[in-house]
C-alpha cells in the first residue's frame, strides 16, 4: 500500500507501537511516522506507507498545534506528569499572571530540553543518564513559538491551579519545556498534564482516523483500509507543482535531468535546492525535482520505468 494515514493516536502506546499495529494492519513493510508523540501524549499522528516513505523528511519541518495542560504548582523530574512531584515553593499564579507571562514565549525563543529527552550525550540517551542518576547538561535549541494562548482555567484548588494552552509551534519544540518555563515565569513551578497534538502542517485532528476505526477496516478487507489512505504527496500544499510531459517523464524515470520541463514555462520556479512536486497530466506524482540552472533534476523518482517494447 501507498499513501498516508493520518491516525489519532490514543494515550498509551508509543508512536513504534502504532507504527507497528499499521505495518501488520497493512501487511506492508516500508512504514513509518511524522514525528513522535510520547506515550502519555495522544493527537494527529501521520504515518507513511510504502513510497510515501520516501517523502517524510519534506514534512518534518512542519508547524505542530498541541493542546497541553499546564498543572502549576509543582515540579516534576520529567518535565511532565510521569515525573517525580516536588510542590512549588512560590505563591501559585493567577491567569492573568500567566496570561501576561506568554508574551515572553511568542517568537523565536531558546529552550532547555528535558533532562528526560531522546536527545544523545556522548552517544547515550539523556533519559537514560537521567534514569541513572547521572548530570545531564543539555545545550539549549532555537525554536519558534507562532501563537500560544491560554483556552481555560481551573482554579479549583486554588494552590494547584491547571491552565488548558493552545499552542502552535515549530518542529523540534518540547512542550514539556515550555510548561516548566511557564511555571518558572510566573514565580511558582509548572508541569505538563496532558498534551494532544492537534495538527501537524495540514493535517489535522478532525479528521484524523481512530485505531479502533483502523483495525475494523482491516478486518473487513484490505481494500477498505486502502480507502483511508490520503495520497502520497498529501499535505505538500506548500510545495510548487509542475505539471510535465510524457518526454519529460522518461527523462526523469531514467535519472536524467530534463532539459525543458514540457511545455510549461519555468522561470517563475524556483532554482536551486526547494523540492518541486512533478505531476503526470492526470495530476499523479512522479518524482520530486529541483529545478538547477533552468533544468529539472531528479531526486527521488516515485513511478517505474516503462518496460521495454520487445522488437519482432
């Protein structure tokens, strides 16, 4: 199968657990992930079958929307709920403390990861440091907050009050980090609560298909679960489409760059390294391309070359 399924994972299992229910669901063996939820997270989780595999890495760039909780009053080890609690000795805040602390995360900001991250140290995992007890120093990283607010508040125990932020960010955001700074911010500590990952680029949780919903299709017949794939080159808007010939094709099929794209004008694409989406007539992906020196140049071609007319 080719295509993309766009799951919403449900609290619990890792984004390889899913990977893996979908590998067997499919009976295909190229699958994969746009971007990992952790385990107590739960939202818009992308997965790539066959040669929609190829093109992961053109959306791992994408902006993410979460919807996380923010519980205040407490620190964890983790950054989250799993951790370890240490109350706040800071008076708690009120929402419209926090709510004036968020002008400082709009933007471009640098953010500490968690001590418990994937991240590698001298070649080990620093959650694994961590779990060992070892000192995890953790360089700071830019990312980009483009719009953070907070949706509701809770202040039913007023010691321990919970915020409900909705937040759209870069790729490569923790927002384990950004509660636990939020927390710091407003004089008191901070943790994450819950997070459900809401979009990711043009996908989004509305339309995302349930595991149950996944696994029902399946048993009903290949074909059915087929039905829920989007194209492979779903959720590339952003990306510039050239619709070429069939001579054009050929050219590309064969790795060779095409010296004139079809019959379609090419100086208002871009040259040099953005991919390019080139189309089929029928609007069918065939390859990604970069357009060098007023050239298309292959780079990954997704459709076979012809065979070969035998001579008689």
């Amino acid at each position: 199968m080719d295509g993309i399924l766009v799951v919403a994972k449900p609290v619990g299992p890792t984004s390889h657990d899913i990977v893996g229910l979908i590998r067997r669901l499919s009976a295909t063996k190229r699958v994969g992930h746009g971007g990992t939820l952790d385990p107590f997270a739960s939202g818009v989780l992308p997965i790539f079958l066959g040669k929609a595999t190829r093109l992961v890495e053109y959306h791992l760039g994408d902006r993410k929307r979460y919807r996380a909780t923010v519980c205040f009053g407490a620190s964890s080890t983790t950054d989250d709920l799993e951790g370890d609690l240490t109350p706040s000795t800071g008076p708690a805040p009120a929402e419209p403390d926090v709510a004036a602390a968020l002008a400082a995360f709009r933007g471009p900001i640098s953010q500490r990861p968690p001590d418990y991250s994937a991240i590698k140290v001298a070649g080990r995992r620093a959650y694994a440091m961590a779990r060992a007890g070892q000192s995890v120093e953790l360089a700071p990283r830019d990312v980009t907050i483009h719009s953070i607010e907070i949706e509701s508040w809770d202040a039913t125990d007023p010691e321990r009050p919970v915020a409900i932020v909705d937040v759209e960010c870069s790729a490569g955001t923790y927002i384990r980090s950004l509660a636990r700074d939020l927390g710091a911010a407003v004089g008191s500590a901070a943790y994450l609560g819950a997070l459900v990952r809401t979009a990711s680029g043009q996908f989004r949780l509305e339309s995302a298909i349930d595991v149950e919903a996944v696994r029902a299709a399946a048993a009903d017949d290949p074909a059915a679960l087929e039905r829920l794939l989007l194209p492979v080159d779903a959720g590339l808007d952003h990306l510039p489409r050239l619709t070429v010939d069939a001579a054009t094709i050929g050219a590309l099929v064969r790795g060779q760059a095409a010296a004139r794209p079809g019959d379609v004008e090419i100086h208002d694409l871009p040259d040099g390294d953005r991919p390019i989406l080139v189309v089929d007539a029928d609007g069918g992906l065939v390859a990604i391309a970069t357009l060098k020196r007023g050239r298309l140049a292959p780079d990954k071609v997704l459709v076979e070359a012809p065979a070969a007319t035998a001579r008689v």
